[in-house]
C-alpha cells in the first residue's frame, strides 16, 4: 500500500472532508460504545470524579499521540483505541484491590505488551494467517455493530429510514460523502424530534490526578494477567487483521510496543490500556476515508485530534455523548461500516480452497461468543486456523 520511494509528508494537502468526518465517526463510535463501562467500574470501586475524569484524559491523550505518530511515520490508518472488554473487566475487578495496585496491574499487563513487541512474535504469528482468514475476522467482528441499524429502526424508524435514505441518495450521487450526508440528516432529524438534550451539558476541563503505583500479586492476578490477554486476543489480534485486510502491511512489533510504553506512561494517571483498534479502525481503513487508500492515514489522523479534543474536555464528555440519541449513533456507526463488511465478506470467498475455513472464522466471530474468558475474535482465528490444517492435511493425505 505504501510506494517503495514515498513522497514527501503533506497531512494537510491529503486530508478531505470525508477523512475528517471518518475521524469524527471513529471516535464518536469508540466514546460511546464503552465511556460508560469506565464511569461503571470508577464508581463501582469508589474513585473521585476527578479520578474518573483523569482516567478518561489519560487514555484520550495516549489514544491521540499514537493515531497521530504512529499513522504520521507509517502512512496507514494506525488506529488506537482503549480496550472495551479491559473496562468491562474492571467493574468486577477493581473493587477488590486499591486503586495503586490496579495501576500496578495496568503497569504490569502494559510491559507484557511490550515484551511481545519487543521479541517480535506477534509479528510472526500474524505473518502466518492467510489473508481470507483475517478478512473474514473482520467481517466478524463488524458484522453485529451493522446489524445494530436493525435495532435502531425498531427505536426510531423515521429517524433511522431516513438516514439509511440520505446514505443511498449520497452513494449515488457524491460517493465520498454518503456517511457525512446521513450524519446530517439525522442530526437534523434528532433536533426536530426533540430527540437532542443538552440540559446537563456544562464545559469543564479535565485534570490529570496521579496515583502512585503499587503491585501485588492479587492484583496481577485479578487485573494484570487478564488485561493483557482480552488486550491481545480481543484488541491487538484484530485490529491488526483490519490493517492487513484493507491492504496496509505495517509491522505489528513497533506499533504493540508504542502502545506498550504509552500505556504504562499514562497507568499512573489512570489509564488501563491502549491498543490497536478493529472497529473504529475499518471506519477508517475503508474506502469510506478517502478514495486514495495511500491517503487514507489522515483519517486516522484527525481522529487523534478528536481524541484530544475529548481528552482536554474529559470532565464533561459522558454528558455531550449521552446528549445524542442511541439510535443516531448506532446507524451512523453501521453506516460507516458498510464498505468495509463488504469488503471483508468479498476477500474472505476469494479463494475457494479457503471458503469453508474463511466462513467458521466470520461465524464464530460474528457469534459475540465467551469462552474461557477470552472474546470470540480470537476463538474465530483458532477455528478457522484449526479448520484450514484438518482440510489441508486431509488433501495431503489422499
């Protein structure tokens, strides 16, 4: 995806409307499907507002500076994102050590992350799934959020038909823009249903708290090991597996260490993890970004920016999201998402030897399901890896 002599770095010259508005998406998409979990967790362990709000500005400023650098030095849509089922994780877990400790536990499952990068052995395993493999992950993985318009139209159907509409109108007409067309609509939309409330917005800015690390073996336990496993099985394998499926072939290495370091940099100020990102990221891999995939790394970019954004202003961010209808908000996402499920589904039946593996993958993924504690993403990599060797060996051996 990359030319072998690349030009000279022109963000500015490269970006477009639809980068900015695939940034925004992305990280509307990212706030709003977890923030609550880690308002959940920090009351459920008793954390201070301020705490809470540190702890947003802290994954908000490490998400920002790796979209940015890291997109920047490799000219691909690195997206970053904080680990959802890491936050789902904490609101059973936190509660049951001190807050030092879990920054110990965040410090401990970051440096593993690290070490993985460092070795580079996340790189040799991602080398060794086939391409409709991967492809089929990501289908998976989107699948259930595309579906999500479906449960949208049950809640608001005038409002979500007449998204879905503008979308179509703007495929047919201005391509680039369909998503920014149905983001228009249904803003407008929302307001004249009065479905917009800003009654308990007020502007306040985030402050850093810091907390200093303690580590205990209860808390690694509890917290460390299991952080950086949902981290790699649910965060990092597919998010890599949406760069490689979009045709962006980055070094895994570089970027789990980058995101390794930067976790622990910031755990002191509450952050338990960053990683690569799956969903956010095919917003802006796919050709929804921009038309010129080698351009597409400004979308990324702007996300970042956006990320800032609501990390300086962290203290008030959960109030401007819950201002906005659910059902705006699940049809934008699945609508932003529609090119790339298509993409995903046709590279995952491209090669016919690989269909019947390529299909468990995207099933079992597509299921949601848990097993052992560890989110159906990777389970759909081990079937459908596990489902290529059985017909393989079979062919070899007849």
């Amino acid at each position: 995806m990359q030319d072998a002599a690349p030009t000279r770095l022109r963000p500015l010259a490269d970006t477009s409307t639809s980068a900015v508005v695939a940034g925004f998406i992305a990280m509307l998409t990212g706030y709003t499907s977890s923030l609550v979990l880690m308002f959940q967790a920090g009351q459920a362990a008793g954390l201070s507002s301020g705490q809470i709000s540190s702890w947003i500005w802290a994954l908000s400023i490490g998400m920002a500076l790796c979209c940015i650098v890291l997109s920047l030095r490799y000219r691909a849509p690195v997206m970053i994102a904080w680990s959802t089922p890491g936050a789902a994780l904490l609101i059973t877990s936190l509660p049951q050590v001190s807050y030092g400790e879990a920054i110990g536990a965040y410090i401990l499952a970051s440096g593993l992350i690290v070490l993985i990068g460092l070795t580079g052995t996340f790189d040799r395993l991602m080398r060794r799934i086939p391409a409709s493999i991967a492809a089929a992950l990501l289908a998976g993985v989107l699948f259930k959020i595309g579906l999500e318009i479906c449960v949208a139209a049950e809640q608001q159907p005038i409002l979500v038909i007449a998204m879905l509409l503008a979308y179509l109108l703007g495929k047919r007409l201005w391509p680039r823009y369909a998503v920014l067309c149905a983001l228009i609509v249904g803003s407008v939309l929302a307001g004249a249903f009065g479905l917009l409330d800003f009654t308990g917005f007020q502007l306040q800015l985030a402050t850093p708290e810091w907390t200093t690390p303690s580590f205990s073996l209860a808390a690694a336990i509890s917290i460390g090991i299991p952080l950086f496993i949902v981290a790699m099985a649910s965060q990092n394998l597919p998010g890599m597996a949406v760069l490689r499926a979009n045709g962006y072939d980055v070094p895994a290495s570089p970027l789990l260490t980058s995101t390794g370091l930067m976790s622990i940099l910031m755990a002191p100020f509450g952050s338990h993890g960053i990683h690569m990102a799956a969903i956010s990221a095919a917003i802006c891999a796919g050709p929804e970004a921009h038309e010129d995939p080698r351009k597409r790394y400004t979308a990324a970019v702007w996300c970042g920016v956006f990320y800032a954004i609501a990390g300086i202003f962290g203290a008030t961010l959960a109030s401007l999201f819950s201002a906005l209808p659910a059902a705006l908000i699940l049809s934008i996402a699945a609508l932003a998402l529609f090119a790339s499920i298509i993409g995903g589904l046709t590279q995952a039946m491209s090669e016919p030897n690989e269909r019947e593996a390529a299909l468990i993958t995207f099933l079992v993924t597509a299921s949601g399901m848990t097993l052992a504690g560890v989110g159906s993403a990777f389970w759909g990599i081990v079937a459908g890896l596990l489902t290529l060797a059985i017909l393989n060996a079979g062919k070899r051996t007849a």
